[in-house]
C-alpha cells in the first residue's frame, strides 16, 4: 500500500509523519441545524436534495484549515436508508457524497475521505448481525474506492468488535484506515474494553489511526486521551462533539437543562444543546492539550462550525485562508484599544 494521494500529493500517513492533520466532521448536525436535514433520523438526504448546500460546508470547513474533505456518506447505510423508504438510492447517495468531498478538496489540495459509521444493528456475539453488518460496510467501502479515495474513516463505533468489522473492510480495500469510537457514559466500550484495550486490538488488527470521535465534548474526552497513547504506536485520533460535556454528564446524549421546560423530549439532545456549545477558545485549548499528549489526528464531531475548525488550526500554528478574518477586537467600537477609536467611547466600555 502507498501512501500517495489520489491527487499525486502526500498521502495521510505521510502528512501524519510530518504534523498534525485536521479533519472536521460533524455535517449531521451542521446541516440539520440549516435546515437540509431531519434530526431524529440524520440519513444525510441532503446530498441527493441539496448537493449545493453539502458543497458549500465542505467548502467552508476546507477554507477554515480542514486538511480533509469527508465524504457526508454517515449514515448512508443500507440500515438507515431502509428506515426512512429510500433504500433505492443507497448507492446514488454515496457516489454523489463521495464526487462532491473530491471535487471540493480538488480546490485545496485537502484529502477525500470515505466515511463508514455505526450501523446501529450490530450484535455483538450474534454470527448473523456480524454477516449482515459486514456486508454494509464492503458495499459503502467498494463505491469509496471507485470513486478514488485516499483513504477510509470508520467512526461514532460503540462496539470495538463492530469496529474491527469495518477495519477488516477497509484493510481488504488497500486503504489506509481511521478509526474512531463513541465512548458513553461508562469509560468504555459496549463490550466493556477500556478504550486502550480496544485501541491496542484495533492497531493489532492493522488500524493506522486509532481513537476517538463524537458524543464526548472535549472535557470528558481528553482524559481518556492519554492511555489510548500509552497503548499503541500508531497515530492516534481525537474529535469530540463541541458541547460542554463532565461531571455527571459525561456525553453529550446525557446533558440535561433545568432551566428550560419547554424541550420537546425533555432532555437537550439532539435539537436544543445550544446552551452547552463550546466556544472557538475551548476547542483551540482542546487541540492543544491533544496535541501535546501526541494525538496528531484532530477535529471536532457534531456541534462543529467552521470558526471551531479555524481555532484548531490557529491553535496548532497554521494560519488558514480564513484566518485573514480571524478576531481584532482592538478596532472594536468599545472594546477597541487603537486611537482610532474614541476615547469616549473607551471611557464607557465597563459600563456597557
């Protein structure tokens, strides 16, 4: 296998050997949130509906210091499509996702990645569920192939047996492979495996990238950060979804909102979290922090807006195109500290 981008450019093992690598995800809920798709659900219909929409976040995420266009196929799975009556376009969705991530990436030198996710239907000690499973995964993996990606994110895995399924997918493609689990509110996996253990099996299985992705917000995912590094050699990942989450509510699924009445389902997730969003200085503390426990594989999941992307890559000393609107609070009206600015105005900055 090659580490050489479809582009002809470094492949991602390479530009890992070189630095850190930034991949945003979280279009579910950026999309969601524009209105282009239906929470509950989350099939990503709006790559068939709204390509342009799909386009332009890519574009946005790519010009914010994403080092990676993901292919938006989350959850396009057979599973899911069948859910809603739209199992017929399964493979018109992936290919349209996976043409738009390349030719989008095209305009920034970035990588395309393939994108595999949990199924949700996965048994774990059930020989049928792991048949069935597989084979979602091999048809999601082959249309990534053909449509030239450099390599494959299996991510948001509960399971690490589900998740070496998808491993041994990609690894049968000759793809490099990114994976990532969904750690709940217990510090470990569905099967009850630290996230190490699970890391360790996985790099042991022929992962190149191991870690974490989703429903832990920075604070409840770093400390589990530091004995995934200790366990493996490989690169490691860590893209936490960009909500306050600690304490008692370790995830995201679990944060709860005394102060509003008024939540349809009586809990936050996944529609009302905007109270818990982390702001652009707490992921850039994030990315940090990873990175200087030696996760070079970085992003943020659901939650993610391209000024998170921005900070991150400020953050690892990278100055993106849209940097060049980055913050200048000293020509603020008020705030302001050039002489520009009236003194008058300074004078009542405290009072406002």
């Amino acid at each position: 296998m090659t580490d050489t981008a479809a582009s002809g450019t470094a492949g991602l093992l390479e530009r890992l050997g070189a630095g850190p690598v930034i991949c945003a995800e979280g279009y579910l809920f950026a999309l969601e949130s524009r209105g282009y798709l239906t929470a509950g659900p989350y099939v990503p219909e709006a790559v068939l509906e709204h390509p342009d929409a799909v386009a332009q976040l890519h574009r946005e995420f790519l010009r914010a210091g994403s080092d990676v266009v993901l292919a938006f196929t989350y959850y396009a799975h057979r599973e899911k499509l069948r859910l809603i009556g739209r199992e017929d376009d399964l493979e018109e969705m992936n290919r349209t996702a996976l043409r738009l991530a390349r030719e989008v990436a095209a305009e920034g030198n970035a990588l395309v990645a393939g994108n595999v996710s949990n199924s949700n239907i996965f048994v774990d000690g059930d020989a049928d569920s792991a048949r069935t499973v597989r084979a979602m995964f091999d048809e999601q993996v082959g249309w990534a192939v053909d449509e030239g990606v450099d390599y494959i994110v299996a991510e948001t895995i509960g399971h690490a047996n589900e998740a070496l399924l998808a491993l041994e997918a990609i690894k049968a493609a000759g793809l490099p492979a990114v994976i990532t689990l969904a750690i709940f509110r217990e510090p470990e996996t569905r099967e009850g495996l630290s996230p190490a253990e699970a890391a360790r099996r996985l790099e042991d299985a022929g992962a190149d990238v191991v870690g974490l992705n989703c429903v832990r917000g920075p604070a409840s995912m770093l400390p589990l950060l530091g004995p995934i590094r200790e366990a493996v050699d490989c690169h490691v990942a860590a893209l936490p979804v960009a909500y306050r989450t600690g304490g008692d509510d370790p995830t995201f699924l679990s944060l709860k909102d005394p102060d509003c009445a008024c939540l349809p389902e009586g809990r936050p997730f996944p529609t009302a979290l905007d109270p818990f969003a982390c702001n652009r200085y707490e992921i850039a503390e994030f990315a940090r922090d990873a990175y200087a426990l030696g996760v070079n594989y970085l992003g943020v999941c659901c939650g993610a807006a391209p000024h998170h992307i921005r900070s991150m890559a400020e953050a690892l000393g990278r100055r993106p195109p849209a940097s060049k609107y980055s913050p200048d609070m000293s020509r603020h009206a008020y705030f302001g500290t050039v002489d520009e600015i009236p003194a008058a105005n300074k004078a009542i900055a405290d009072t406002l």
